[in-house]
C-alpha cells in the first residue's frame, strides 16, 4: 500500500475513533495487511455495484475526508471566501472559491462555518460541490414552476430557486416536518421569495418541472459518514431501488407535457442509478431520456451521470433528467 494510502486508512481509522459504532470497524480494520488492494477497505458486496468508469483514484478519494463545501448566494464566491477567512480567523488560502464550480467555495474540514456573521445573514449556505454539480447540470431554464418532491432541509430546493430567479418557482415537499421546518428557515435566510412549502403530498397538479432526489442507500455520502459504509447493506441497496421506483411513478403523472423530470440520488449503486432509469424508461413511454448539460467534462451518454467523488473533490451521487412528450 502506498504512504497516501497509508494516511487515508489512517483518517478513516481516527475518524472511526470518535464513534463506538465504529470501534468494531477499527478492529476489523486492524486486520488489513500493508499490501491489501483498496477494495478490500470497503463492504464486500459494494465492487460489484459500480460502474465500469470507476477507477482506484476513485477508491483511494472514497477513503478520504472531503473538504467542507459551501454555495455564494448573494456575492461573488471569491468575496464570500475573503470575509469568511478574516470571521473565522483562517490562514489566507483555507477558504478558496472553486476554479469549475460557480457558487462553489471549499473550506477547511470541520470549519465552524455556521457561526460566522455571513452564515447568519445568508452570504452562503453549506452545500457539497457534487451537489451542486447536480443543478448545474440539469440548467433549468429560468421561469417555470417546479416540484422538489424530496426536498428534505432544501438544500438544493434553495439552489433551484435561485437559478430560476423571480420568474420561476419551487414548491418544496417532504414527509419530514422538521426538514420542512429547517428549510422555511434556510429560505429566509437566502431572502428567497420563489418557494412555497408544501406539508402535503402535491396531487392532481402540474409541473413544469420535478426533482425526485430520492432516498438511497447513501454510499456517495461515505466520506463525510464513515461510519455509514459498515452500517449499509446490500439488502438496503434493493429496498431503496424499490422505494426509488414507487416515488418515480408517484411523481411522473405530476409533470407538465413538455416538462422535466430529474432523477437523482447520492448512491454510487448503479441499481439504484442506471438500473432505476432503465426500468422508468421501459414502463413509461411517455417520457424521453433527455441529455443533461455538457459540463465539467462530464457527458451524458444515455442513462445520466454518475458524478464519483474524485471528479469535485466531494461526495458521490447520480443524476439523469427525462422529458415528458
Ligand atoms: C436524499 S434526501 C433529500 C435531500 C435534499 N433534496 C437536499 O438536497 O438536501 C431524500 C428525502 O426524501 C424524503 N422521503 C422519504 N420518503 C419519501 C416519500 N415517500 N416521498 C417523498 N419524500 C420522501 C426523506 O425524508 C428525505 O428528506
């Protein structure tokens, strides 16, 4: 194994540390030989569940701690960057607008961002790059009326209504009060105006656009929870996939002719990924794969994008877009 190697077990093993959950990982851990390949660090059944793209690079980044990934709101990142240095009193170069990334701003792992006076008066919000990366490459034209079914706390519902601006808007949905709570807060806080909050599940109405950012089993979110990789199981790879394709078919009758439907998870399975969107695509004829955004040096090539968490430096997710004919 190599020293970088060697240091990213290391992390995963202090990190492990901090959690009795984990201390069976460590001791499981212990028992990695120097020359052990890189699959062997994570759950047996996962190798087979990648897509043929995926690289050792990917592995060596899976086993790493990603930086803390903010979104600009309001001012240009490299402002936002400038005046969370000085509040939270960093080295010059800790906090650095992306190169790729518009909004995007890396900060150093485990920053106390929230408490700094730009967190609290909106400047940004805290939001993964490869996140970001998702409604950057879905580019919804501004205007419309979208639906974030899965809005959890919003984090991308108060991306979306910024990127379709005061002629558009998001009505945010989940089943999770306490999410729908937090994002009415992180609403305010952005000073956004274009999001209606909805507590229950939208019915008999149309879209012109809907995410579907469904629950998964959350191996693309393992750098920043460890502790998830001894947690999953394949078992709830195939419960999610299940739950992936009810909340599709819930959704799809609720968008617009002509409209979009986004596709995502933060699973790096390709059950629950490219086979969720070929099975969508067989049993609804009236829906078209439709291209997402070349960008990034990322292509679509026909059953969505796979975004590894070596490409942003961030977490792991998937993301496809259809049309309604
Ligand atoms: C991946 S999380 C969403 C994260 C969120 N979009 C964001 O960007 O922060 C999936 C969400 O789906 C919600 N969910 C679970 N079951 C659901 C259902 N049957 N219908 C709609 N949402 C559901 C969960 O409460 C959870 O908040």
């Amino acid at each position: 194994m190599r020293d970088d190697d060697e240091k990213r077990v290391e992390a995963i093993l202090q990190l492990a540390s901090q959690s009795a959950d984990i201390a069976a990982m460590r001791e499981d851990s212990m028992d990695f030989q120097a020359d052990d390949p890189l699959e062997s660090l994570v759950p047996s059944w996962f190798a087979a569940h990648l897509t043929s793209e995926w690289t050792a690079e990917d592995y060596r980044t899976l086993l790493s701690r990603p930086p803390l990934w903010i979104r600009s709101q309001r001012s240009s990142p490299k402002s936002v960057a400038e005046q969370l240095t000085r509040e939270l009193g960093l080295e010059p170069q800790a906090v650095v607008a992306s190169q790729v990334m518009p909004h995007a701003i890396s900060c150093p792992t485990d920053s106390p961002v929230h408490t700094a006076p730009s967190y609290q008066s909106g400047q940004f919000e805290i939001q993964d790059i490869s996140s970001q990366s998702l409604l950057e490459l879905v580019y919804p034209t501004p205007k419309g009326h979208w639906l974030d079914a899965c809005a959890g706390a919003g984090g991308k519902t108060l991306q979306l209504a910024a990127l379709l601006g005061s002629q558009g808007s998001v009505t945010a949905y989940d089943p999770r009060s306490s999410a729908l709570a937090e994002l009415a807060k992180r609403a305010r806080r952005a000073q956004l105006s274009n999001i209606e909050i909805e507590t229950r599940k939208p019915e008999q109405v149309l879209f012109d656009g809907i995410l579907v950012d469904a629950p998964c089993s959350g191996s693309g979110t393992w750098r920043r929870h460890p502790y998830l990789m001894r947690q999953t199981t394949e078992a709830s790879v195939f419960e999610a996939a299940q739950l992936q394709a009810e909340l599709l078919d819930t959704y799809a009758p609720l968008v617009a002719i002509g409209g979009t439907l986004v596709y995502s998870t933060c699973s790096l399975s390709r059950h629950e990924n490219e086979g969720i969107v070929s099975d969508f695509l067989d049993s609804h004829s009236e829906f078209a794969w439709q291209p997402l955004a070349s960008r990034f040096g990322l292509s679509d090539s026909g059953n969505g994008i796979t975004v590894t968490p070596r490409i942003f430096d961030g977490d792991g997710l998937f993301v496809a877009s259809f049309k309604r004919q």
